[in-house]
C-alpha cells in the first residue's frame, strides 16, 4: 500500500443521498466540502459541518452547485500539496464564472499561511485547524463584501468539546480525544500545523461516544496525532481506551495514531483482554536504524521498538501493522537493511511505506540535507512494498478454511450484489449476497475461500451461532 488509507481524498459526491436531500431546497448559501488527508480532518470536517449549519449554510455534494467550495487540506507530504493545487484550478474557473467563494482549511493553510493566500490570489479564506470557529463568519465577509480573510492562530487549549459533530449516517464513527503533537519528530510537519498537544475532557468524549452508539454507530475509532499520550487529570489513555469500549452497543473501539514510547503494560493488557478493543495495534516503525531514528527523533531504539513488539505479542494474538519512510536524510543502504531487517524479524499485517519528502519548517529541514536521490529512495520503498505485499498475501491466505468475525459494513465498493466489512485486524473482506442474512452492523463469522494481499473473499458460515445480535 503506497497511499495511505490516511491521506485518501473523501469525494463528496459519494455521500449518502441523505445529505444530497437535505440540500435540495436548501435557501442559504450551499457548501460543497472536499477533505484530504487523515482520519482527523475527516473529523475535522464533521465538526466544519456542525459549525456551518447553526449558522445557516447548506451544503452540497455536487461542486458546480456551490456557493462555496473549501477544501479541508493535508501537508504531511509534497504529493498531498500537489492534489490540492489540482483540485484548486479546477474550481479557479468556477470562481471566474460564477463568482464562488473559495477556503482552504486545514494543516496547508496552517503551514503556508499568507504565501498560499499571496501565491493563489483567487483564494477568499484561509483557515488553520484551530481556527475553525471563526470561520462562519469569515465566508460570511467574502459573500457579502468579497472579503478575503485569514484565521491561522494556533491555540494551546481549543478541543471544540462544545461541538456536536455533523457526521452522516454509519456504523464507523471517529472521536478525536486529543489534538495536535508535542513530539517534534524531525520529518513531521504535523506540530506545526497542529500545534501543542492538548487532550479533551473524558466526559466530553464519553458522551459523545454514548451518542455515537444511540444513533447506531458499532465501531469507535479514538484519534490524535499521538493518541496514547493522551493524560487528563488521573486519566491515561488506556482508562479512556476501555470506558469507551464498555458503552451499551459499541462492538469495536480501535485507536490511529499511537507512538511507541508511550505504551504502558496496562494499555496492552486492555487492547489483548478487552472482548471490544480491537487487538489490532498500528505500531509506527519510521525506521530500523538507531541512528536514523535519532535523527528523527523517535525517541527509541531499534531494540526498544522490538522489546515493545514482543511485549506485545506475548500477550497473545494482537495483529500489528506499522509506518515506513524510506530514504530519510542520509539513510545509508546499510542503514536501510536495518529497516527490512525489523520488517522481516516482525512480519506486520501490512505498512504504508513512504519516500522521504522535505516539509517546510520542519527540523530535519533546517539540520540535515535531503540528500538520498529520489530514485534510490523509490527503489527501497517499492522494495519494502513488494516484500510487504507477499507478507501481508501469505498471512492472508493462511485463513483459508478459517472462519473470521467481520463487522458487516455495506456493499462492496465493486458490486451492488456483494457486501464488505472488516475483521478485527482491519483487513477488508468481501463475500456476495446470499440468503444468509448479514445486517449491517452485525458480527458475522465468514469462511475465507481467497485472498489477495489487501483483500478476503468468503462466504457467511450458515449454521449455528450465525450473528452476534447487535444489542
Ligand atoms: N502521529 C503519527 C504519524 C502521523 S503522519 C505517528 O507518530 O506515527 C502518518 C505517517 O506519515 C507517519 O507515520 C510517517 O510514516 C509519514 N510521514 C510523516 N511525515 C513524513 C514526511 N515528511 N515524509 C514522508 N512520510 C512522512
Ligand atoms: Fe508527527 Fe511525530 Fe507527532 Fe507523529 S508523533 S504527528 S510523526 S511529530
Ligand atoms: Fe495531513 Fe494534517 Fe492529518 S498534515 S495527515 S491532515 S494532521
């Protein structure tokens, strides 16, 4: 997997026709949103929603129907930058024509600020994540008076507790319990974009997650940058990780993104022993050299890493998968083969391998040159990617004959005549429709008769214990 599921761009035009309805009369200016990037701007855009409708505005799935066109942006890497730069000339000619009002929200504009504003003059508003409340009235200033204007503060405290999200209908729902990033890894732009990390109230995500399981939500994911170093008060992480599996009607809780320097005995103890905790846990490696890794700043070593792996595995069956950037500044092939030497020592479900990719501000920016050539660092992530691809397919295949618990989600994204879900280790699984009735949300044990590297294909088992009721 090259592109992350993290950095997928979120097409409004496959929303549910439920949002599409809302739309259709709508009388205030409507609003078609686009979102890059990670599980947390998809968040983000729920709570842009949540924002934008007490105040009026409607939105739309089709952009050639909007008043305003924003998009919520991502700047972890150059190729997220270069989507948005696309995706922006499309919609320059729709302010041309019609005069559309046009934001740029999220971690690009938090990073570039007035260049972006001075760079695409056709650009109205420009709002950082912790700026978000201010926006209403910043489209409000370009509607009316064709104001251009700019909220890129960053706030040590704003969680946006106070704010319901808007979310469409589903049975995943996302909770983010903490914001931004305090760990200053050399590579990342995230805490410049994000700013201080700062954790919500427990209560305020319990009740949202109370919510989210009233309106019929069976899986939580719990977000943050850094999610297990979540702290208030006397709770930690894994406290919060648990009250939210224990709630009436959730099935699953799983959590993105994790650090590994902050995982303590009682966090693997809840993520193996919980009935609802996923024991899937995406352990991000970065790389399998020390020396790279002190240049990045990880804050572990090779050894660590892999103590943490064992500490891990030992607890029982908990699926792992992981984080890659391949040709940081100065990784020698040596230092390289220190990397596919924890891969292959781990064997991870799956990764996301990356190239190395220089972020303005960042510290490896200002100390170490980019120095490794963009083929040799192509090379060594296909590398990784071509040997991860035969891990993740011989696990896989490993299931057949096997029954797994899928939590059925819908159709497949191919076929109206197959439905989709995930297992518990976050691999996709497809089977096609039978008389065997799987409702969405339900648990189903399905019989695994073909694999690929990503992908399951089975059949719902027909006896017995055939759905855990959804309670
Ligand atoms: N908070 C998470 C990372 C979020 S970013 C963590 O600490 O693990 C998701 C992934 O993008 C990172 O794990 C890293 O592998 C990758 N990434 C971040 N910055 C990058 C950069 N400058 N170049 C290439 N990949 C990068
Ligand atoms: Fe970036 Fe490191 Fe923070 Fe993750 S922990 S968001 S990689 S600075
Ligand atoms: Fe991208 Fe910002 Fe998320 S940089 S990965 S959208 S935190």
């Amino acid at each position: 997997m090259s592109a992350s599921h993290l950095l997928t761009p979120i097409s409004l035009h496959k929303r549910p026709a439920a949002v599409q309805a809302h739309t259709a009369d709508a009388p205030g200016p409507r609003v078609y949103i686009e979102t890059f990037g990670c599980q947390m701007n998809e968040y983000d855009t729920e709570l842009l929603r949540a924002l934008l409708k007490k105040r009026g505005f409607h939105f739309t799935a089709i952009g050639t129907e909007a008043d305003v066109v924003l998009f919520n942006t991502c700047a972890i890497r150059e190729n997220a930058h270069n989507r948005l730069y696309g995706h922006l000339a499309e919609f320059k000619r729709a302010k041309q024509e019609r005069g559309v009002v046009i934001g740029v929200l999220g971690c690009m504009a938090q990073n570039l600020k007035k260049d972006l504003l001075a760079e695409r003059p056709f650009i109205d508003v420009l709002v950082g994540p912790d700026g978000y409340r201010r926006l209403p009235d910043l489209l409000t200033d370009a509607l009316e008076f064709r104001k251009r204007g700019m909220a890129v503060d960053l706030s040590e405290s704003e969680t946006y507790d106070d704010i319901v999200p808007d979310r469409t209908e589903g049975i995943n729902g996302w909770i983010a319990v903490m914001r931004g990033c305090d760990n200053f890894c050399s590579f990342c732009v995230v805490p410049y974009t994000r700013g201080r990390e700062r954790s919500r109230d427990p209560k305020g995500v319990l009740d949202e997650a109370r919510r989210l399981a009233d309106q019929g939500v069976r899986q939580i994911t719990l977000l943050g940058q850094n999610v297990n170093s979540y702290h208030y008060d006397d709770w930690d992480f894994a406290k919060l990780l648990v009250s939210v599996a224990d709630i009436n009607g959730i099935q699953r809780v799983r959590f993105t993104s994790p650090h590994p320097k902050d995982f303590p005995p009682a966090l693997i103890e809840a993520v193996a022993q919980h009935p609802h905790i996923c024991r899937h846990i995406h352990l991000p490696l970065q790389s399998g050299n020390d020396r790279i890794l002190e240049r990045m700043g990880r804050c572990y070593t090779q050894s660590d890493y892999l103590r943490l792996v064992d500490a891990i595995q030992q607890t029982g069956p908990i699926t792992l998968t992981t984080d890659v950037i391949c040709g940081f500044c100065g990784e020698t092939e040596e230092e390289f083969q220190d990397t596919f030497h924890v891969m292959q020592a781990v064997e991870f479900q799956s990764a996301f391998v990356f190239k190395y990719s220089e972020r303005k501000h960042t510290i490896a920016a200002r100390k170490y040159p980019d120095d490794v050539p963009d083929p040799v660092k192509g090379e060594r992530t296909n590398r990784i990617l071509e040997w991860q691809k035969q891990i993740s397919a011989k696990k896989n295949r490993s299931l057949y004959g096997q029954s797994v618990e899928v939590l059925v989600e819908g159709h497949s994204k191919k076929s109206e005549t197959q439905l989709m879900g995930h297992t518990e280790s976050n691999v996709t699984v497809v089977w096609d429709q039978s008389d065997t009735p799987c409702p969405v949300g339900s648990l189903v044990p399905v019989i695994v008769d073909e694999a690929s590297a990503s992908t399951l294909f089975g059949h719902p088992v027909h006896s017995g214990r055939r759905f855990k009721p959804v309670q």
